[in-house]
C-alpha cells in the first residue's frame, strides 16, 4: 500500500490548545524545579539521534516510542509514558504527539514536538523502545494524527492511574491506546472514548495491576492533585488492586495482535 501523507497543517491545528499551554508538563511527574544539568541533556539529545536513526532505518511512517520518565522497577515495570512518533513530509523530520499532565494539576494537553524534547523531560533512565507496526495500522495511525480524532480521544482530566474502562479520567498511555484502538477498528466505527474502550474490551486487551494498599492510596490522594481512585471497581479498589494502562501493557497487547510487529531497544550509558 502507498505511504500516505500526514496532514500536518490540520494536526497542528488539532493539537493546537497543547502547544498554547504556557505551564510546565509532565506525563505524571513531580514540578519540583531542578537545575540543569550538561550531562543529561547530552544523553537526552544522544538517546533522540540514536531514536531518528532506528526510526528512519525502519522505514516506518509512524510508530509508537516510549521513555522510561520514573522509576517503576517496584511494579516490575521498565518505561512509564508513550507517544507516537510521525515523519514530518516533506521536511522528514520525526515529531511526537503524546499527553501530557500540567504540573501541580490534574488537568492534561496533547503536545506535538520533536525527539529532543521528548526525551528532554527529566528521565529517570535513558532508554527508550520504539514499536513499529504493520504497515496497514502505520497507514491508518496517519489518518487518525491527520483528522480531528487525537482531540476527540482526549480526556482533559488527567489521573495517572486512570481506570482503563472508564471515560471518568484518562493518563497518557491511554490516549495512545485508544487512539491505537481507533486505528485498528474498521473505518469511522471509533470516534468516542467509549467506543474505543469497547473495542479494546472486544479485543481482550488486559491491563496492568498494581498492589496498592489503602494507606499508600490515601496518601496519593491527599498529596497528587493527577492521582485518583474513584473510576476503579469498587471490590477490586477495595482489595488494593488497580488496574491501569501502562507501556508494558500495550507492548504485549500491540505483540499478540501483531507479530510482525518490530521492537527496537535503545539506551545510552
């Protein structure tokens, strides 16, 4: 199938309330201001050229690529936020569209900037995984980036650990998922959050629990303006499970519906 062109000027246009925000973002971290620091914005800037090459050597039109922004080894969990990546035509350079949580907020924008910037956002590991995709979803992951549908698949109130089967929030990893859902499903069939969610439920795809005890949640609750419990099951929230997007899980979920799909791991001493 021929590559099709992303509309860029009509994305641009979607995303537009994320690029106006003026407050700092953060895909669920802390706003504690840090000083800068030589040395990781080399590895930041190191980690996005090694990404370029392994996206243009792919030869995909868009991909999905992660970072890993906190420490979630206590969850068994490697990278924290995802995006998607999309080769800018005519110019060829690789931009990301991705969520991002306002910080001190519980509130979220869609941002669409270049690999530079993704991985300039305080790290916690330089290491990255890039998925890419059977050509056919690369294709209608386009149409979506092109249309109105990354708005439509937002939701504005931001909650980290956000329900995956529940509009009441969303976090980054989600809007991603969803969007993916969108691309996937038959044409025009997903066009709401709801419906995306039906499809993933349609096609079993299985989150993410975490072992969170009462206190842990209360004090989450009390002290992180993005963190919530209240979309998640009452009897699972009551015996500490939570279920939630994470990267690991839309790794394994994009694996089983796609095996031809290439996994690039990346990573910088």
């Amino acid at each position: 199938m021929s590559a099709t062109r992303l509309n860029a000027p009509v994305l641009l246009l979607c995303l537009a309330a994320g690029l106006a925000a003026t407050a700092p973002a953060r895909a669920g971290r802390s706003c504690e201001p840090r000083p800068g620091d030589a040395t990781k914005v080399v590895k930041a800037l190191d980690l996005a050229y090694k990404a370029r090459q392994a996206l243009d050597a792919s030869g995909a039109q868009v991909a999905l690529i992660a970072r890993a922004g906190q420490d979630l080894s206590k969850y068994h969990l490697t990278y924290s936020h995802i995006g998607l990546a999309w080769r800018d035509h005519p110019s060829g350079r690789w931009l990301v569209v991705h969520e991002l949580n306002g910080c001190g907020s519980a509130e979220s924008a869609l941002y669409n900037e270049g690999l530079g910037n993704f991985f300039l956002d305080d790290v916690y590991e330089y290491k990255s995984v890039i998925l890419v995709p059977h050509w056919d979803v690369q294709e209608a992951l386009a149409v979506q980036l092109a249309s109105k549908a990354p708005r439509r698949l937002h939701g504005a109130h931001y909650n980290m650990l956000a329900y995956p089967y529940s509009t009441k929030y969303q976090n980054s990893n989600q809007w991603v998922l969803e969007t993916y859902a969108a691309a996937n499903a038959p044409p025009g069939r997903i066009n709401t959050r709801a419906e995306a969610q039906a499809w993933l439920k349609w096609a079993n795809y299985q989150p993410i629990t975490l072992q969170i005890p009462a206190s842990t949640r209360l004090g989450a609750r009390m002290f992180r303006a993005n963190i919530a419990f209240d979309d998640q099951p009452f009897d699972r929230r009551m015996s500490n499970q939570i279920d939630t997007v994470t990267v690991d899980s839309i790794v394994r979920f994009i694996k089983q519906r796609d095996p031809d799909m290439k996994e690039i791991a990346l990573a910088v001493d």
